[in-house]
C-alpha cells in the first residue's frame, strides 16, 4: 500500500514536471521580437531560393522517373534556375551592402 502511495507521487511529480511549460502563464520573455523590414526581405528572399531549388530536386527526380519529358524538363528547369539565381543574387547584393 505503501509503495502504491509512493510510486503515485513520484507519477505526479513527473508529469507535474513535465507538464509545467505547458501550463504556467506566458510572460514577455516568451515573445519573439518582431521582424525588421529589412529581415522580412532577406526571409521572403531566402524562402524563394530555397522554393525554387526543391523545385529543381523535384524536376530531377521526376525526370529521372520518367515523369516529366525532356522538353518540358529543360523549360521548368531553365525558370526554375533563374529564380534560384535571382534570389541569390538579390542576397549577395545585400551582404555586400552590409
């Protein structure tokens, strides 16, 4: 009886434990700061160059599938790297202003 009492309030204690992020109230601290114009651009930037070249893994394995003809492959991947290169060369330029 004993050890059933014990090894409850050890179960409480951890779930106690586990559960108090969850629970206790959000303070300032927990708030992220907002985004400066400025990194919003680099973000939206970053987000295209990172769309465009999961594009391009995709058109490959497509391709290597032979889900996608060649003619079709060469159009996608043509746009789809210049994208990629626009929004590189948008981030370069940035961080050389930098």
């Amino acid at each position: 009886m004993l050890a059933a009492i014990l090894l409850a309030l050890i179960a409480l204690a951890v779930v106690t434990f586990i559960a108090w992020p969850l629970v206790r109230a959000q303070g300032e601290d927990d708030q992220l700061d907002p985004l400066s114009d400025d990194q919003r651009r680099r973000l939206a930037l970053r987000e295209e160059r990172d769309l465009a070249l999961q594009a391009l893994n995709e058109l490959d394995v497509d391709r290597a599938t032979n889900h996608i003809g060649d003619q079709d492959y060469a159009e996608l991947v043509a746009e789809y790297r210049a994208q990629a290169a626009k929004a590189i060369a948008a981030l370069d330029a940035e961080d050389d202003a930098a």
